[in-house]
C-alpha cells in the first residue's frame, strides 16, 4: 500500500511516498528556516503563505522522485493537528482537493503521533508497546504507545517545550533560531560543569517537565555578568544548559520506564536529533539492558515520511476523514 503523505504544521511544506508504513519511496522537504530566522521564530502568516506557494511543487516532486503518478497511490495522509492553524489548513485543504479529485481515502494524522512513527521508518523491526520520550518544539510529552493507534501521555510539560527551552536560551545568548540545532554543535567544545542551573522538578508530578526556570537562571546569569562586565564562555554555557535540559528529561523518562516496567524505549522530535540527548539515552538504556530505538537524525525534524508511516497504520485502524476534516491548532495525542 502506498501513501503520500502530507506535512504543514510549522515551517516545513514537506510531502512523501511511503510504501506499507515502512519503506520510504521519496521524502521532499522544503524548509522555510531562512525567511523566519531574521525574525527569531516562525511568523505564522509568513509561514501559511509560503506553504501555499510550495505546496504543488512539492508534492510533484515526491511523486516525481519515486517514480510514480497520483494513479499509484492507495491514500492520502495529511497532518491535521497540531500547529499553526493557518499552516495547518494548507496541506489539510490541498490534500482533501487531492482526496476528491481522485477518490482516494483521507487519513487525518496528528503531528506527534508521525514523529514516533519516524521509528518505523528508522527501525523497521520495531513494533509497539514502547516507551516514548517525544521531544519537540511545541511538544515535551512521556508517551506509552501500546498499539499504533492507542497511545497514553504519562509525563508532559508544564511550560515550555524542550525545542523551545532550547530556542529561547540560545536566542538570549545571541545564537539565531532555531537555535537548538546550533547550541548543540556549540555545546560540544564547552565544559558542562562550568556554570551551575537549577534541576527544576514539579511537585507532586514526577515524571512531567518545567523548563521556564531554567531558561530565567540563564538570562538572569546573562544580565548580572553584563552587568559586572564579566565575561561569559557561550560554549561553557551552551553545554552547561544542554546538560541540565537533558538530565531533566532523562531523569524523568527513565522513571517512567521503571514505573511502567517499560520493555522497549524509543525518542522522537526534533530533540531526538540532540547529541548530547542521544548518548545519554544510549547509556542509560544500556545500564538498564533495555532496548532503545533512536529516529535517523534525518527523520528527527518535521517531514512527511513520518506522516506517511503513521498514516498507514491509522488506515488499518479505519481511521480515516470526510470532506469536513478540519485542522485543529491543539489536540492531544491520545
Ligand atoms: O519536531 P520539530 O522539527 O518541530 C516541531 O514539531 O516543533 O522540532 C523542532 C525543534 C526546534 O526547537 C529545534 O531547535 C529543536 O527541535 N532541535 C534541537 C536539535 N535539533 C532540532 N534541539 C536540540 N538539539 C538539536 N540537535
Ligand atoms: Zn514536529
């Protein structure tokens, strides 16, 4: 069976041929990052009129690049939550256009349910139940998977996200968005000891996250060296901060999985691409003898691969949409 997937839920119009969920036919991603960058985040109408202008282009050129015509594909599965709502309706709109003029069946797809499908394409023997560490721009969120299609949030965050956390403490020091992706390479060639921040938990909720606290001991530790005229190390800073984020969310993670007696763990997200991140999972898994499933970091940001994949196995589940399918800005994955 195969399907296009479809993906517009920030800043990248991204379309896809996926074969049984598993095998990746053709992935185009076009990345609006460039145009946002000069603003330090994703402009929300920028981006919804950009996905307009590429939209067609790019799904031609993922049809194109595995060789196939609109007459070969059994489906079309579109992200239609969450997100930018305006971004949102853009590929939620063109695939329902899509789905009419060629009668084939419409596979709604939430956004984090396709990034831990990003495994399946990475792991193709990888099968439910796992423990998920889903870490993304908008999204912190400890996710049992006990079937494709049944998924229950143990742990979420009560702030911001871990892409964000990450966002706004590299913008503070001067590092341009999204800035997660450049603290981690920075983070490499500092001392992670060097500066002490705080390891927030949250009462009475030991497995969710707070990260707002630890973004405002960086910038208040910014503010009082300027201050003083001290000089600050950003690479020092840079994996101080990355190694308090990632404690944060291993400490949590991993008693999850003892609170779970979880077999099988797996991350996902554009954090899931974090270096740092990576080889801790890596180590604590391998401490534990628990199995650990990481996405290709070429899987890790938004494409619709990964829409494609989970659309497979929503379609298995009958879950699939009428003309009134709409895009929701929030919804849980559950
Ligand atoms: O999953 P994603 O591509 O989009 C959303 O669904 O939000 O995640 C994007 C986020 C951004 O905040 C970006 O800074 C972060 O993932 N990110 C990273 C790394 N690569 C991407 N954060 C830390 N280290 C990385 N290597
Ligand atoms: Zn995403």
């Amino acid at each position: 069976m195969i399907l296009l997937g479809i993906e517009s839920s920030c800043d990248e119009t991204a379309a896809a041929l996926v074969e049984d969920g598993r095998t990746i036919l053709s992935s185009v991603i076009a990345s609006q990052v460039e145009e946002h960058k000069i603003y330090g985040g994703v402009v929300p109408e920028i981006a919804s009129r950009r996905h307009s202008e590429a939209i067609v282009g790019v799904v031609q050129e993922a049809l194109s690049q595995a060789g196939k015509s609109l007459a070969d594909l059994d489906g079309i599965a579109v992200t239609y939550a969450p997100g930018l709502i305006g971004a949102l309706l853009v590929g939620v709109n063109f695939a329902k256009g899509l789905a009419l003029s060629t009668g084939l069946p419409l596979i709604p797809v939430h956004h984090l349910r396709g990034h831990i499908a990003s495994n399946y394409l990475s792991s193709p023997g990888l099968e439910p139940p796992f423990l998920c560490l889903v870490v993304s721009g908008g999204h912190s969120h400890i996710v049992q998977v006990e079937d494709y299609t049944k998924l229950k949030i143990l742990g979420r965050t009560r702030d911001d996200a871990a892409g964000e956390a990450f966002d706004k403490a590299a913008r503070a020091m001067g590092i341009p968005y999204p800035g997660g992706v450049e603290m981690d390479r920075v983070a490499e060639e500092g001392n992670p000891a060097a500066y002490k921040l705080p390891h927030p938990h949250v009462e009475g909720a030991p497995l969710d996250f707070s990260f707002s606290g630890l973004k405002t001991a960086v910038l208040n530790l910014l503010n009082n060296a300027r201050q003083k005229g001290e000089e600050i190390s950003v690479p020092d800073l840079c994996a101080s901060y990355r190694r308090a984020v990632v404690s944060c969310l291993t400490e949590n993670f991993f008693q999850a999985a003892e609170m779970t007696g979880a077999k099988t763990l797996a991350a996902a997200g554009g954090v899931s691409a974090n270096r740092l991140l990576r080889r801790e999972l890596e180590r604590l898994a391998g401490e534990r003898g628990l199995p650990l499933y990481l996405p290709d970091k070429s899987l890790c940001g938004d494409n619709a691969a990964m829409i494609a994949s989970q659309g497979y196995y929503e379609f298995l589940a009958g879950n699939t949409a009428g003309m009134d399918l709409n895009a929701c800005a929030q919804r849980t994955i559950e």
